[in-house]
C-alpha cells in the first residue's frame, strides 16, 4: 500500500465543470511509465506478466489475462465460456452497451433480466425468469460498484448449468459476503475494466480473472490471434523447434502493451487508498442527504462493501418527470452529472433486432430517475460541498416551480 497522502498529491485537474469521474495519476504513475518507455520492451515484455500477477494477488484469484479494454475482456470471456449462435446469456439492461454486445459478438442472443430498485442490480428472481433451453451464460453488472446478490445467482447457475461471467467493470476494490469482487468464489469468470473513470486506469485496458485453468489457456488464445506456443498442444514433430508456434483458433489482437501494464502496477498499489477516499465521500454525501424529501440514495447492506465508481442518487417518484430540467441545471452550474443508463435495448441498434419498451418495467423507471452525482478520489471537501449545495437549490427551485 502506498502513503496515502501522496497518491493524489500533485493531482490537478483542470476542468471547468467538475466531472462525474477523472483518473488520479501523480508523478509515482508518471515515472513507473517512463521507465516503461527507456526499457527494452515496450509490449509483450514482462510488465504485463507483472501486472497480472498484482491483480491475482490483490483480487487473489489463480490467473489473470490482461486485454486492451473492458470490451475486448467481455468478448474473449463470453468465446471462452462457449457462447454461440443459437445461444442465449442473461445480462442486465442497466449497464453500458458492452456487457450485451458481447453477447451478440458471438452470434448469441442477449437477454434482458430486470433489476432491482434499489441498488440497479440484476433481479435473480427475474433471471429465473428469463431461463430456456437456450441459455448458457449469465453476465451479471456489478452497476455503480455494488455487488451483486452472487450467492443467489451462483445457486441458479448450478441449478440451470450456466456459466457465470461478472461484468465488475465498476467493482475493482468491492466485497461481498468479505470476498473480494473478482475473486470468482461465486462465478467462472470476472472481467474489469480499466478506463480512465474506473478504479484505476491503464488509459484504455481490460482484464479476465479466473481460477479454471483450461478457461485461462483458452483466453490467453484469443487474447493473441489464436496463437500458442504451448509445447503440449503443438504438433507433436514440431513441438521442440524454439521457433515454432500454431495459430489454433481465430483469435484478437488484444494485447494489453507494457507501457500501460506500467502504469497498471504503479495504480493497483493505490487502489484501496482510491476505494477509501471514494467511501469517504459516499458517507459525506450520505449525511448531507439523509431523509431528504427528492432522492433517494445508495445504501449498503450487510452483505456488500461498494466500490462507489458512481454515486447514483433515484429522484422520488413526484420529481421524475423533472429529472432532465435538474440534470441541465446542475449541469448549467458546472457540475458534471451522468445517466446511467439507458437500458441496452432501449438503443436504436438494439430495437432494430426486435427488442421492446416495456421488457424491463423496473430498469425503465431506474433509467428515468437516475442522476450520477461526481464521485472520485480527487474531488476536493470544497468541491464536494458545492456539489451537495448546488443539488439541494436546484431540487428545491423544481419542486415548488
Ligand atoms: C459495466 C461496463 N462493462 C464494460 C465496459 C467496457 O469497458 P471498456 O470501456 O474498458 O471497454 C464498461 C465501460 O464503461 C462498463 O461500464
């Protein structure tokens, strides 16, 4: 763990508006990545074994496979897991676009679970649901950081012989029932991503967790063409030349570079300091808001401890029809407020190939009362405290008007 005071010491962020997520990178991070860029490899070298093996032991899961992004994680996890034309995978609809294209990567079909109010999570009793002959993976988003109820959706996993594969894209840093999130006690798979907004940051870059090893031979394929050079399963004449290798499978270039695994070792070192200082501003906001008469906002039960990559506030059912004239408000007042999100097959592609209004009652009305308040470890207590003033003036200027 790195002093906690240094890892945002020197971090300045120039920004008219205050946004709903930045990244915290200091000179620690700026050296780790020059020294990245005067070695002798700049990918494909051993920064990225080193990385892998941070996130095994911080996560602590048997294998890790770095990727370019979030999205390429979720696509080679989803081949992995054997998801194919004339299949189906569950996923929820309140999440980014990705954690469903993967599905359709594959020639699969998504299918929409509804979630639960209060936390935006996957509905298990709607997954239930939504289970036919056809489906084979369920992809279930850890939204804004809170795990979902993995204990319920591993007993119906078991039950309906599905694979699992955690969208924990936000939930780098969270526990549920004292695990960490991407341990995968309760699933086969746990993608992250790490996008400058996310937990920590590689610039753009992804990552596979697992503990099956024939799962992690499958995606370090995928990763790199479908290439191996893993003697075992080479020709068997040829399988001692140094030189030799076979493309197997059609795979992807989705090599994470040494330069970003750099900056990804030197940010892992400061993840939980990140995690407090977001929890930290979670509980001041919780104070300020508590028992206001406009929104309602994230609780943690017993069971989860949230990584807060979103502050999510659901505005109270007499202010829902007001929620774009708040969000352009505090907008016009330099605050950087988000939607997340519109549900997936809400998207014009995804209403092209036949999906409804209507097919998720609970994610539709999440979607309309959701604002994303900023929630970052350099947001400073002044900014912090603008942001819980302006957010009441603005409620209350739309209640009485
Ligand atoms: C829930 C979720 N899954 C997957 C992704 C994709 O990650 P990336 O942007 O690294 O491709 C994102 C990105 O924002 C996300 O929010």
């Amino acid at each position: 763990m790195v002093d906690a005071n240094r890892a945002t010491k020197g971090v300045k962020i120039n920004m008219k508006t205050i946004p709903y997520g930045h990244q915290c990178i200091n000179q620690d991070d700026v050296r780790e990545v020059v020294g990245a860029l005067n070695s002798e490899w700049i990918t494909q070298g051993p920064k990225i074994a080193e990385f892998e093996s941070a996130l095994c032991d911080y996560a602590g899961v048997k294998f890790a496979v770095a990727v370019s992004s979030g999205t390429a994680a979720l696509h080679i996890a989803a081949l992995s897991a054997g998801l194919r034309r004339g299949d189906e995978a569950i996923t929820s609809p309140i999440t980014f676009a990705a954690s469903a294209n993967c599905i359709l990567y594959c020639g699969a079909k998504p299918i929409f679970a509804d979630i639960q109010p209060e936390t935006g999570n996957i509905d298990p009793i709607d997954i239930v649901k939504k289970i036919t002959r056809k489906s084979k993976v369920l992809v279930p988003v850890h939204f804004a950081g809170y795990p979902c109820d993995m204990q319920e959706i591993a007993i119906i996993a078991r039950k309906n012989d599905l694979l699992i594969i955690e969208d924990a894209a936000h939930a780098l840093g969270a526990r549920y029932k004292g695990s960490k999130i991407g341990s995968c006690k309760y699933s086969d798979m746990a993608i992250l991503s790490f996008h400058p907004v996310k937990a920590i940051t590689t610039g753009e870059g992804g990552a596979v967790l697992t503990n099956n090893k024939r799962l992690y031979q499958r995606l370090l394929m995928l990763r790199n063409h479908g290439i191996t050079k893993d003697s075992k399963s080479l020709d068997r004449k040829m399988r001692y030349c140094g030189w030799y290798y076979e493309m197997q499978e059609l795979g992807f270039n989705y090599r994470l570079t040494d330069i970003q695994s750099a900056l990804g070792i030197s940010q892992l070192k400061k993840l939980d300091f990140f995690i407090e200082k977001r929890r930290k501003i979670a509980v001041t906001y919780n104070k300020a808001f508590n028992g206001n008469h406009f929104f309602d906002v994230p609780k943690e039960n017993k069971d989860v401890f949230c990584a807060y990559h979103l502050y999510p506030i659901r505005l109270k059912k007499d202010l829902e029809l007001k929620r774009d004239g708040i969000f352009k408000l505090l907008r016009d007042k330099k605050i950087g407020v988000q939607v997340h999100y519109i549900p997936v097959y809400l998207h014009p592609y995804y209403k092209k190939l036949g999906f409804k209004k209507g097919i998720c009652p609970a994610a539709e009305d999440f979607y309309h009362r959701e604002i994303s308040l900023p929630i970052y470890p350099a947001l400073t207590s002044r900014e912090i405290q603008y942001i819980i003033n302006t957010v009441f003036e603005v409620c209350n200027r739309h209640k009485n008007g």
